[in-house]
C-alpha cells in the first residue's frame, strides 16, 4: 500500500446528527494521493460510536477509530489524533462541519507539494444552522491577511477555521497545548494555529470549500466561552 500523504482528524463527543455528513465529505475526495481518516471519539453517550463503527466497517483501510474511556475534553482528544497521524500533512475537520467541494485536499495539496517553505493552506467558508439555512463567507472579500508574521493580528482576531486547514505535520509542536489555562474547554486549535502563524508562511485559498454549522449548544456559543 501506498505511503499516506494526507492524513484527516475528526475528533467527536455526541454528534449522532452531523457525523456522517462529515464523514462521506471527505470519503468524496478525488485525489492523486493516498488518505486516511483518523477518528477520535471523547466517549460519546449517543450513537455517534456506532454510526462511525459502521463507516469503519465499510471503508477498513481508510478509517481508523480512536476512542476513550472517559471524557477528557476537546485539547486531549485532539492530541491523542495527532499523535495517531501518520500522513505527510494534516487536515482537521470538525465533526458537525463538512467539506463542500471534492477537490479541496487536491487544490490545497497542490499548493504545499510546489512551495516547500509554505507551511500550511486554509480556504474560505460558509456558515450554515442546524435547520440548514445558509449564511454569509465566513471571511469578506475585503478581508486580505498576510501570507507571513501575523502573530499580533490572529492572536486579537483569529480568521482560520480548522475544517478549511491542511498543514505539514512537522509544524506541530504539542507542547504548545500546555498553555491552555482550561484544557477541556478552549477552542482546541487556537494556540496551535497561533503558533503555526508565527514560524510559518502560509497561504490563502479564496475559495469556499466548507459549510460551518452553527449550533446553539456548541462550545463557541456558550457563556463561558
């Protein structure tokens, strides 16, 4: 078998309703490369463990199930995935988003492949509500980040979303996740892509390649937040 090149992590905790969108979207890629999808539940309490083992069932030599025996929270979830990928660059994905177009890994691999000192590409995206009505870009057009050094500006206003990233696995230090105050409770990837702009060219793929859900009881939406 081929050696993997891209590996994509979703990471879940009770999300029966949105996990096989997320699923087959990726399944959907057209690629030139070889993937694997890595899986890493939290100890889900509904049937999102059985809808994933069937996917498992499925598609054996593309999916790989990582799973808890308690709930440890999104920071040590991610960083068990990670620590499991085996690609050359790593896409993440939340598991009640989904990818939208069935060249997003190509394009975003392309770019990586033909410019070795560019660490990681990110693309644009759409918001989308739990009744499925469609909102706005998630980034204007008006909006032009730097491609270098932007470590002020993201730390104030971060515009990456993590299900529109694919970046070169050695960029990762994981001992950035130390710096979480509340390690069950952060956005899993803020620091990590703080990081990944300080050290790093990037690039920006102005292309809309993911629908964001909005949901009323995510983690972002909560007071504590």
């Amino acid at each position: 078998m081929s050696r993997v090149k891209v590996s994509v992590i979703i990471t879940t905790y009770n999300m029966e309703c949105f996990i096989k969108n997320s699923i087959e979207s990726v399944l959907s890629q057209k690629t030139s490369f070889p993937f694997e999808i890595i899986i890493s539940d939290d100890c889900s309490t509904d049937q999102t463990i059985k809808i994933i083992k069937e996917y498992k069932t499925k598609f054996n030599d593309k999916i790989e199930i990582i799973t808890s025996k308690t709930n440890t929270g999104i920071i040590e979830n991610l960083k068990r995935a990670i620590r499991y990928a085996k690609g050359e660059y790593i896409a993440l994905l939340d598991a009640d988003d989904y990818w939208i177009t069935n060249d997003k890994l190509q394009k975003q691999f392309n770019i990586l492949e033909g410019h070795p000192d560019t660490g990681f590409v990110y693309t644009n995206f759409q918001y989308i509500n739990e009744t499925g009505t469609l909102g706005g870009a998630g980034i204007l057009k008006h909006f032009r980040p730097p491609c270098k050094n932007d470590f002020l500006p993201y730390m104030m206003a971060p515009y990456i979303s993590p299900s529109c990233i694919l970046f070169r696995g050695d960029l990762i230090n994981l001992n950035i996740f130390n710096y979480y105050s509340f390690n069950k409770y952060s956005a899993q990837e803020y620091l990590l892509f703080l990081d990944f702009v300080s050290k790093s060219k990037w690039h920006y793929l102005d292309k809309i390649t993911m629908q964001y859900t909005v949901r009323k009881n995510s983690l972002s939406r909560q007071e504590n937040y």
